[in-house]
C-alpha cells in the first residue's frame, strides 16, 4: 500500500486516489438515500439507520481530502472561493426540500459540513489566518450547537480527518470518536434496545474508519466521477422523497 503525502495525495498515482475518492461520494449518496428511506419506510428504521451513519462522515472525508490537496498556507485562493460558494448557496437551496421531509430542530446538513470545511481550513492552513479562521469557525460552531445537524462535534469531523490524512495510525481515531459524539443526540435511537443502540454506536465509530481505508486503497476499474452534480443531488432527492411520502 502507498502511503499518502502530507497532502492527502499518493505522489505515485494521482488519479489512483481520485478514483478512491469517487467511490467516497458514490457510498456516501448511496448510504444517504439509504438512510432517508427510512420517511418512506419506517418498519425498517433500525437497519436503515445502521447504513446510513456512513453517510455524513464519507462526505467529511471529502471535504477533508479536498482540504488536503491545497498546499499549506494557501488559504486565500480562486480554487477555495469557488468551494465556499459553491456550499453556502446549497445551505440556502437545500433547506427547504429539508424542511419538507423533515420535522427536525436543526437545520440541513450542509451548514455543518460549510463550517466543518472552515475548520479544516484552519487546521491544514495553520498560521495567523488559519489560527484565526479555525477559531472563529469553531465559536460559531458552538454557538449555533442546537441548530447544526450533528453539532459541535460534528463540524469538528472534517478537521479530524485532515489530521487523520495526514498522520495515519492512531489519529483515526479522533474522527471515530467525534463521529460517536456527533451522533450522541439523535433522536432516532430514542427508545430502542440496548443491543440495538450498541450496534448504532460500533456503526457511528467504524464510518470514518472505513472511509479513510478506502482512501488509502487501491482502486484500479474507473468510476464515474462525481463532480459539482453532486451538490444539486441532496436537495433533488430530498424534494423526490418528499413527493413520495404526499403521495403514499
């Protein structure tokens, strides 16, 4: 196995870690609808939800990688402010096919992974305005602890993963950690069993695990890439589970 560089990149084949990383997001949409089925298809919650914690850190991971392909110190460039953009219009977008699927207190998810990317900024830019940055980003993740799907602790997770990226071996498992905290609130476990619950918590720990395995593996068959398609699919198959449900 080849080992990554400080900048989450295999210097012998590129493309090997880009296709590692499309099948990344191709598992984090596919574990996403997964877990979404469950507005459609309550009597299978449980497993549902089993699938489905991979989703969230499989797209932190992808925020982290793209974090670690820009050099160090490079925080304030053209590349970057297409990224932010890019997320901030789809917090706007995404949150009203959201709210017609969900019921939930928090808002969508991609507020937490826009502030989790300006943490990560801050910990792979370093420096005065990366110190600046991260803190900051930190404070507001915070302060808005309530309303950010998977909190505080989730919008820590990117930053974890850059760490992880970076150092491989026992750092992996900050995000496994923060991952099981994230999901520390969720009310879907609310009254479930003990067994159930610790299957929950095992699968909360092992996705960012898996993740940052198949980063580092070996792909050799092409995947079909996943490019700024991908952010207008959140919010489609949020408004198409939604129509499903008015319908049934």
């Amino acid at each position: 196995m080849s080992t990554l560089t400080a900048s989450g990149t295999n210097p012998e084949t590129q493309a090997r870690r880009d296709s590692s990383l499309d099948l990344i997001k191709w598992l984090a949409m596919l574990s996403m609808v997964i877990d979404h089925s469950r507005y459609l298809w309550p009597q299978a919650e449980a497993w549902l939800f089993f699938v489905g914690r991979l989703a969230f850190p499989l797209f932190c991971l992808g925020v982290a990688a793209n974090v670690c392909r820009s050099r160090p110190g490079q925080l304030f460039t053209d590349a970057n402010g297409r990224y932010l953009a890019w997320l901030v219009a789809f917090c706007v977008v995404s949150e009203l096919p959201y709210r017609l699927l969900s019921t939930s207190s928090t808002l969508n998810i991609m507020p937490t992974l826009l502030i989790g990317l300006l943490i990560a900024w801050g910990v792979h830019h370093q420096g005065r305005h990366g110190l600046l940055l991260g803190l900051l980003s930190l404070t507001l993740a915070a302060a808005m602890h309530e309303r950010l799907m998977y909190g505080v602790f989730g919008a820590l997770v990117p930053a974890a993963l850059v760490i992880a990226i970076q150092r491989p071996g026992p750092a992996w498992l900050l995000p496994a950690l923060l991952c099981v905290l994230a999901n520390s609130r969720n009310r879907w476990a609310e009254g479930w069993s003990g067994e159930v619950v610790g299957i929950s918590i095992a699968a909360e720990f092992a996705a960012p695990l898996i993740g940052l395995w198949l980063l580092r593996t070996t792909i050799t068959w092409r995947i079909w890439p996943v490019t700024r398609w991908g952010y207008f699919f959140y919010p489609l198959h949020l408004l198409v589970f939604a129509g499903i449900r008015a319908v049934l």
